[in-house]
C-alpha cells in the first residue's frame, strides 16, 4: 500500500505509541490552558483587577501548573516542542518563544 499524502498507510496501535500520542495531546490541552490563564492573569494585574493576595496566589498556582507540566513531560519523555502541533498552514498551535523554556537573552 502507498501513502496517501503523506498518510501512512496504517495506523500505530502499538500500546506505548498510542499512550505517548495521548498523553503528548492531553499535555498540548493542559499547556494551552495554562498560557492562556497566565495571559489572562497579566491583563488583569495590568488592568489593576486583582489584589496583592490575589496576585501572589495567581503567580504560585501558574509556577506549581508549570512545575508539574515539566514533571509530566519528563515523565513521559517529551519536549516542550513535541507539545506544540503543527497546524500547517496556520503555523503552530502554541507560540515558538512558548516552547523555549531556557534562559532569557
């Protein structure tokens, strides 16, 4: 059988590449919401929304969120780049900077 563009023909349904695929879409979902919590969170201490407390209590949930995300990936033996899916034309699911967890320039 031939591939039809670029579909492979059958498809893997060993048990540890199924488990790996859903755990590396569930993980994308999980990051996705937390970018967005995150960015949701700076446009209110922007907009002066949020208390002190409440500020302090945004900023430790989303570090413990991203922590465990870290956690997870290792666990499972996945990149932050094996997170961000490629959706062809639109570019990529999550933004390229979001997936370089690396220090700053």
């Amino acid at each position: 059988m031939t591939e039809f563009g670029g579909i492979p023909p059958r498809i893997d349904t060993e048990p540890e590449s199924v488990e790996r695929g859903l755990v590396s879409l569930v993980l994308t979902l999980v990051e996705l919401l937390r970018q967005l919590m995150e960015r949701q969170a700076l446009r209110r201490v922007d907009a002066g929304d949020l208390t002190d407390t409440q500020i302090e209590r945004i900023g430790t949930t989303l570090m413990l969120l991203e922590q465990r995300m870290d956690e997870l990936r290792e666990h499972f033996g996945l990149t932050p780049e094996d997170l961000n899916i490629d959706l062809g034309p639109l570019g990529t699911l999550l933004p390229r900077d979001s997936t370089d967890r690396g220090p700053s320039p």
